[in-house]
C-alpha cells in the first residue's frame, strides 16, 4: 500500500514539471509557427514570379514595349493572393531586354531535289525578367527576436525571380542562301 500523501507528491512534481517545460514548448511554437510563413511566403513569392513573369511575357508578344510594374504585381497577386496579407509588403521590377535575333539553320525537304536543304533564318526575341521582393513582420516576438539577432531588422525578406525568352516577330529568311 502507498502512504496517503504520496499520490498528491506525484501530481504537485507533474505540475511542476509542466510549468518548467512550458516556456520552452510556447518557443519552439512560435519558431514553428514562424518558420512555417517564411517557408508559404516564400512558395508565394516563386508562384507571384511566374505569374508576373508569365503576364509580361504575353504583353510583349502582343507587341508591348512592356508591361508596366502596376500591371504585373496585380498579376502576380491574383496568383498568389498570400502576399496580400497583414504585414506584408510585395514589389516586383520588370525588365525588358531589347530585340534581338539569332540565326539558326533550318532544314527543308526539297521534293523535286529529293534532298534537304538548309538556310539560316534569323528569329526575334527578347527576353522577360522579373523579381519579386517581399517583405514581412513576423508572427511572433520569437521570430523577431531571433531575425534581429540575425541582424535582419526590417523583418523576413524574401526574393524570388523568374524569365522567359518571347518571340517577338515572326521568322525571316538571311540573305545567305541555301547551303
């Protein structure tokens, strides 16, 4: 049989031990918990790229000199509606490059050679960059904490970019000939 007593001695040290361990547990929440929106904004971030990446590249083919930032951030946001949250602040640069062509050969069937025939035709592009940039508080005053020890004072800042090559005019014949 256990003495009277022992049965309360056993619950006080339970109590005890989570109110010691409480503390510790609430820390790696918040580091869960912050940890966990740094890794969604920045899945947020690539998907806003793409989206932003993608409406400008449909822009200049439709003969745009480019896409306005206003324009492709709202694109971006659409796709990506986490970066329109409390706390977060989103940005995007579009850069255009200018036109430019590249020759390639292209091979033809001549029928009445019975043979292939190249020729060098010239193609038209430019290339789409963009960068998103984000800016967020953290959650919590442990995330804060340990981003400012990190000597990260403005918050969790994320970047992500993306690119395409668009075709901007159709194919041309260089006036090298047949080969």
């Amino acid at each position: 049989m256990r003495p009277a007593g022992s049965r309360a001695r056993i619950d006080g040290a339970s109590a005890v031990t989570f109110v010691m361990a409480l503390p510790l547990l609430m820390g790696l929440l918040c580091a869960v918990a912050d940890i966990g929106r740094a890794a969604y904004l920045g899945m947020e971030a690539d998907v806003a790229a793409q989206a932003a990446c993608r409406y400008a590249a449909q822009r200049v083919a439709q003969g745009d000199k480019g896409p306005d930032e206003a324009s492709a951030l709202s694109a971006a946001l659409e796709q990506a509606p986490g970066l329109a949250g409390e706390g977060v602040f989103c940005s995007i640069e579009v850069d255009c490059s200018p036109v430019r062509t590249k020759e390639v050969e292209r091979k033809t069937f001549d029928p009445q050679a019975d043979r292939f025939e190249g020729r060098l035709v010239g193609f038209a592009y430019r290339q789409v960059d963009v960068r998103v940039r984000v800016n967020a508080r953290c959650l919590t005053p442990v995330g804060k904490a340990v981003l400012s020890a990190a000597g990260a004072v403005d918050g969790l800042q994320l970047s992500s970019a993306a690119s395409r090559t668009v075709s901007v005019d159709a194919d041309t014949e260089v006036g090298h000939g047949p080969r």
